[in-house]
C-alpha cells in the first residue's frame, strides 16, 4: 500500500509541474504587454519599465518560470490589479464558501444519486427505473443556471420561504446546492444503476441466492457492496464537475466564493487572480484525483499490485 | 438458387436506429430547431433588437407568443435567432474540437512511442482543468465574446475525442487488415486516413452529438456570466440573464429561453443515446 501511495504521489508531480507551466505562460499568452497591463493604460514609459523590472519580466523566461515556482511555493501570488489586496487575502475569503458549497451539493448528490441507481438497479424495468432513467437524462440536460433561477423565483420570490442569494445560515445553502448537485446526481444515478446491474449478474451473486442466503443479505452485503467501489471514483471526479459547475451557480445566488471571484477577475481582466485561480481550481481537482486513486487502492487492492 | 437478405450496414444501422422511438423524436426535434434557426430572417415575427417601448415586459399573447423583454423586445423572435447562435457555437466547436482531438488520438495511438507519451500528458494536463474552467480560461486570455467562445469550447472537447479515438485506433492498428495493407507497403498516412480513421468513426459520432448538448450548454452558461455573446445578440443564455432582474414580474423572461435551452441539449443527448444503441454491435 505504501508503495502505491508513493508511485501514485509522484505520478501527480509531472501533471503539477505541465499545469504550472500552462498557467505561467497564462500571462504571456495574453495580448498586449503584461507590463503594461500592470502599470495600467495611463501608465508612463518610465512606469511602465519600472513594473517590468520590478516583475522581473525582463530576465529570460526560464529564469522567470523558475521564480514563479518559488513564490508559488511560497504562496506569494501578487496583488490585485484591481483591489490592490493580496490575492491570497482574496482567494482566502472565497475558498471556505466555495468548499462547503460542494461539500453539501456533493452529500446531496451522492446521496439521490445513488440511492436512485440502487432503487432502479433493484427493480429494473419497474416505475421506479423508468422514473430515475427520465430524471437522469432531464438532469444532465437540465441547465444549472436556469433550474437555479426557476427554484429562486418561485421559493424566494413567491413563496418567499428562502432568501434570492447570500451566504450565511442553512437556509442560503438550500437552492445552490440543490442546483450544483442535481446534475451531478443525475450522473451518479445511471452509473450506479450499471454497476449495480453488472454486479447482480455475478456468478457469486447467483450462488448467495440459489444456496439460500436472504434476498437482503444478498443486495446489501454482496450486491451493494462490490457496485459501490466504482461509485467512488466517480463521486472523485465529479468533485472536478462540481468545482466547474460551482462557478456559475456561484453567479446566480450571489454566493461569496472561488467562481464568482473568478468571473469578476475575468470581467475586469485582474489576470494576477485569474491566475492564482486557475492554478488553484487545477491543483485541486489533481489532488483530489489523487486521493480517490488512493481510496481506491484502500478498497480493491487488485489495483494496487498493478 | 436462394437470395439471402444481405443489408448494408448503413441500412442495418438505421433499422435499428428507427425502432428508437425517443431518438427518432429528438431527431425530429433537432431537424425542427435547424430549420427554425436557418429560416430565422423569414418566420421570426419580429426584429431581434429593435425595441419597442410601448410593449415592455408584456406577458405572452397572441402579438408576443412569449411576451416581451424589458426592451419591448418579441422573445420568440430573439429566441429563433438565438438559436441560429447556440447551434452555430455548438456546431463549430464540436467540429473544430472533434477534428483536432480525433487527429491527436489517431498519431498517438499509430505511432505510439515517445509522441504517443508526449500527447497524452498534454491531454492528462488539459483535463486537470475540471469543468468550464479550461473555457473560462481561454476567454480571459482572448477576451468575452461568441467566437472566443467557439475555440474555448472546441479546446475543451479536443482530450475527449483524443482519448476516445487513441484506443480505438490501437485496437484498429492490430487487426488483420491493417497488418495487411502494412506488409503489402501502404504508406502511414494512408494506412491512417483510409483504414484507421473510418474504424474510429461511429464512436466519434456518437461523441460528437453528446457534445453538442454539453457545448451548447456550456456557451449558453458562459454567455448567461457574461463572457459569451454580448448585448443586444440575441443567445439563450444572455437572455436568461436578462430575466434574473425581472423574477416575480415577468416570468416569461426567464422561463422561455431556458425550455430552449433544456429542449435543444435534450434533443441531442436522448439522439446520441440513439445512436450509441443502434451502433452498439460495432462499439463493443
């Protein structure tokens, strides 16, 4: 297992080390003079110059990268253009809003999401399977945006039950996460349905039952069981969807988070925390992909020996 | 003498592909939306963005089908020609995405080796960009806009196709025929164009329709932000954004384009569930 854990940690660094060198070259890509882009458009030729050396935009670019990757160790990641704060301060404030955010549209999915594949895994072809098939293909189609609007005019606007937008008590986290979720949801149900069916199919499966073994005890302990271990994996990479997905339902309830910070970024062109943003969304969704590897190790050691 | 029923597997496939009745309605529904977007100038009843300041925020009558916008606007007219916008951005997305990530996936599964590596970890670190964010990215480095919005999208389909196609084309590599027109001395590009590429194609167009639902939703949610298609042009998104202000009021605003919206992607994920279904002998 340690083994595992130690290929699987430095299989991650190439993908850190490609990602840091995308959102590095981020700036450069960018049209126009990144100087210049600093110091502002009324900037003069001597401030101008001034900001390239002190950005160090003048020295070759691997001595540039090089530094980059220091200061990212360091978590120094500028300033705001447009606010002038540092962008640590900036992401700092929005990180917690935006994790707990799909933390609960992730408890919220996993648990309609699976809980509806078990249901029409176990009674296929029934009302149940039928209903979850339609709702699993209305709920990957299903914009977010637009469900988020639909609940907030008629929760918040006319029933007037929960508030438009904001952050703060459980009643703020209802709609979000009901929007950011459902679609995930969606995914995890026609999943979990196939894996469910896959398992059932199982040799063991038919053995449990024809020597006896109670119809419970064979869809808990050997059906349920082995069809959940992909469902792991999934609920990992849908994390990556939810981060995405985060960004626009963040837009629609107002939500004091990582997306909503990033589209003002984009909007004012605050490319020091696009930056720092871009990076940070990566990151994340890698680590995360590391930890489901992990996890996956921990509950199918077949993968592990590979 | 006997006749056996032979049936080409073009006629084999849409045999099977008409039995599907929910993918022969989306098909008809998708047939519909292009013919509506591609007539706009002559069936929408009104201007996409003249206003007319004696009609705003009317509810939907007989004059405005789906009622007016805060400009006085017709939204059925807006919604036709949004359409022409949203199927064009999902069109030329998924092909331009689909042409460079199946080229990708053929010379990384052909030639294997060391350009085989290289591509797929750039194609490992495209997707550590989850979500809309690798379109996000690409529009703050061009700029908002709808054409931008194209190359974001295209760019964040190419790994998909890649990846997809690679495995195809190593299996396709080591089949008999290929193996033949090797030993007999086709050239690579041939070997590529002519006996690998048409063996990858039912899985990319099955792809390819799945996409277009996603593409169409994601431009529809990047112009719904505000980094897609700019006032006054008339895009789904955009128009739902213009809603958000009017919830209580005018409903209609909001509930119009996003039926669109759900219609069209729906359309295009229930067609190319069709597809794969009636394709299945081939893909496994």
């Amino acid at each position: 297992m340690f083994e595992y854990f130690l290929r699987r940690l430095a299989g991650t660094i190439p993908v850190l080390l490609a990602v840091s060198v995308f959102v590095f070259a981020f700036v450069h890509m960018l049209p126009g003079d990144p100087a210049r882009m600093v110091a502002g458009q009324d900037a003069s030729y001597e401030q101008v110059e001034n900001v390239r050396k002190e950005l160090l935009l003048d020295r070759p670019l691997w001595e540039q990268y090089l530094r980059y990757l220091n200061q990212m160790a360091h978590l120094e990641l500028g300033r705001s253009i447009k606010t002038h704060e540092p962008v640590l301060t900036l992401i700092g404030q929005r990180f917690m809003p935006t994790l707990w955010l799909t933390v609960v549209s992730m408890i919220w999915a996993v648990i309609a999401g699976v809980g509806l594949g078990v249901l029409s895994g176990v009674w296929r072809g029934g009302v149940a399977d039928r209903l979850a098939a339609g709702g699993a293909i209305l709920g990957i189609s299903f914009p977010s945006f637009w469900l988020g609007l639909l609940l907030m005019d008629l929760f918040s606007v006319r029933l007037g039950w929960l508030p438009t937008g904001g952050y703060g008590t459980w009643a703020h986290f209802v709609m979000p996460a009901f929007t950011l979720g459902s679609a995930v949801a969606a995914v995890m149900a026609r999943f979990t349905r196939s894996a469910y069916i896959e398992v059932a199919g199982e040799d063991y499966v038919r053995t449990a039952r024809s020597k006896g073994v109670p119809e419970r005890t064979v869809i808990w302990t050997h059906t349920l069981r082995n069809a959940l271990i992909p469902v792991i994996t999934l609920t990992g990479l849908q994390f990556g969807f939810l981060l995405g997905g985060a960004i626009v339902v963040e837009t629609v309830f107002a939500w004091p988070g990582l997306g909503r910070l990033l589209i003002d970024s984009v909007s004012f062109r605050d490319y020091p925390v696009i930056q720092a943003e871009i990076l940070l969304f990566a990151v994340e969704f890698v680590l995360i992909n590391l930890i489901v590897d992990l996890l996956y190790g921990m509950v199918n050691p077949e993968i592990r020996l590979k | 003498m006997t006749t056996t029923n032979i049936r080409s597997p073009g006629r084999e496939f849409w045999r099977r592909f008409r039995r599907q009745h929910v993918a022969m309605v989306s098909l008809a529904v998708i047939i519909i939306l292009v013919a509506a977007a591609f007539l706009a100038p002559w069936i929408a009843p009104y201007s996409q963005t003249t206003p007319d300041y004696d009609a705003l925020l009317e509810g939907p009558s007989w004059a405005h089908w789906a009622g007016t916008d805060s400009y006085g606007r017709d939204i059925l007219s807006r919604m036709i020609w949004g359409g022409q916008v949203s199927l064009t951005v999902g069109f030329l997305s998924v092909i331009l995405g689909c042409v460079v990530g199946v080229a990708l996936g053929i010379i990384s599964g052909f030639f294997g080796g060391w350009i085989d590596g290289l591509i797929m970890r750039v194609i490992d670190v495209m997707l550590a960009f989850p979500g809309i964010l690798p379109a996000i990215a690409v529009v703050a480095i061009l700029g908002p806009g709808l054409v931008n919005v194209i190359y974001a999208i295209a760019l964040s389909a190419v790994p998909v196709f890649a990846r997809l196609v690679r495995g195809t084309t190593l299996a396709l590599k080591e089949t008999l025929y290929v193996q033949a027109s090797r030993s007999i001395g086709v050239s690579r590009t041939k070997l590529m164009l002519r006996h690998i590429l048409p063996g990858t194609l039912p899985a990319v167009i099955v792809y390819a329709s799945l996409r277009m639902g996603t593409s169409i939703l994601t431009a529809a949610a990047l112009s719904f932000i505000g980094l897609g298609a700019q006032p006054p042009s008339p895009e789904w998104g955009a128009m739902l954004s213009d809603g958000r202000s009017y919830l209580g009021v005018a409903d209609h605003i909001t509930i119009f384009p996003g039926l669109a919206i759900l219609i069209t992607v729906l359309a295009f994920n229930l067609f190319g569930d069709g597809l794969r279904d009636a394709l299945d002998q081939k893909l496994r």
